[in-house]
C-alpha cells in the first residue's frame, strides 16, 4: 500500500488541483500537512479528500510528521509538493521498482527529466548538480537533483531516524540512503512551474539564501562528518 504525503505551506491556490488528481486506485490515502498556512489551505484540501493534519513549521517537520501519520498498512512513502509541479501521472514509475523488490528507495530527477520552462531557476538546477557531485566523490553514489518526488520503503525510513525539520530534508534522506547501503534508484520525472502562490524557496533571494545555507550545513554534518556511518 502507497501513502502520499505532501508538505503544504499557504498552498490555497493549487491544492485542490494536487489533491483532486490523485489516482485514488493506487494509493492507501493521500496526506496533507499543513505546516502553519494562514490561508484556507487546510478546509480546501480536506473537501478535495485529502486527510490532513498539522504540524510545526519546517518542511522536514511537516515530511515526518505525514510519514508517522501513515496508515500502518502502508509499506511504501510518497513524498511530493503542494504547488502543482510534480506531475503524479509519475507515481506508478516512481513506486514500480520498491513494490517490485528491486529497489529501496526512488528519487525523481526534473533535471534529466522534461521542464517546463521557468519551473526551476538555474541556481536550482546548479545547486542540484554540485551537490550531486559532492556526494559521488564523498558518498559514492549518483544523484542528479534532490527533488521533491520521491518514494522510499517505509522500513527503511524508520531506520534512517531523520531529524533534519528544515529544507535539508531530502539531502539528509539521500546522504542516508546511501551510508545504509539501499538499494537506490533515480528517474526522471517531468515537471512544470507552480500552479499558483509563491515558492517558499525560490520566491525571494533571502529565503533562496537560508535554504541554501541550511543544504550545505545538512551535506557538511550529514555527508561529509559522518561518512563511514550514519
């Protein structure tokens, strides 16, 4: 059984849309977590039929939070936004190799995938690459993006003990993934720019700065301190 949860700051505009997509015949339930919107961003996705919770703001506080939310019977995490760029028409690809015993955990790469264009600056496209670089040569392994559409084996999850509540969130699953020796797969998956609102990373220079500082502290404490172990 699948969960997808998707992490939701002030998405009013476009979670209706998100929600309403999903292919409700693949999945167990759809989560969102509605880290501290000040717009009807929760009502809006809840009448969509979403189950949605709260939690502290943070997007890795919000992707943990959904992860211990999850129905029990459910074997294998989803994680993608709240804007409207990953497209789910993705999911059976994303999921098909860890239901199918051959991988572990499965990131979808929007920058070997098709773009449309202006839905990644080339400061996330860059970042995507130097810091997939960085952990070829320090954690031997192939990362071509850390985006946000990506599923892992709940099992493994738990084993990781994640505690990145910030943007470092998906870098500190990567590094970890690959210390624990997963089985780790990467697609490519398309993606389109935000349906609506304003990216919380890329919406201004001071918040594309701090998230960009807090990635390279997560690669630094994560990655590179702690490369013989987890």
């Amino acid at each position: 059984m699948v969960s997808i949860i998707i992490p939701a700051l002030n998405e009013a505009e476009s979670i209706r849309h998100v929600v309403a997509k999903m292919p409700w015949d693949q999945i167990a339930e759809c989560i969102v977590v509605d880290n501290g919107s000040t717009d009807c961003t929760a009502e809006i996705a809840r009448a969509a039929g979403a189950r949605v919770i709260t939690s502290q703001r943070g997007y890795g506080a919000a992707c943990l939070a959904g992860s211990q939310a999850a129905l029990e019977s459910s074997d294998i995490l989803v994680y993608m936004d709240g804007d409207g760029s990953d497209v789910i028409a993705d999911l059976s690809r994303l999921v098909g190799p860890i239901a199918a015993g051959e991988a572990d955990f499965v990131v979808g790469s929007r920058i070997n995938g098709n773009r449309e264009a202006g839905s990644m600056l080339p400061s996330q496209v860059f970042a995507g690459r130097l810091v997939g670089t960085l952990l070829r040569v320090f954690q031997g392994v192939h990362y071509t993006d850390m985006g946000p559409f990506r599923a892992i084996r709940r099992s493994s999850l738990q084993a990781m003990g994640m505690s990145e509540l910030t943007y470092g969130w998906n870098l500190e699953m990567q590094i970890k993934a690959a210390q624990q020796g997963l089985r780790i797969r990467e697609i490519t998956v398309d993606y389109r720019r935000r349906i609506g609102g304003v990216s919380k990373v890329s919406g201004d220079w001071k918040a594309s700065v701090k998230a960009g500082a807090r990635i390279l502290e997560v690669l630094w404490r994560v990655g590179m301190r702690q490369r013989g172990g987890v």
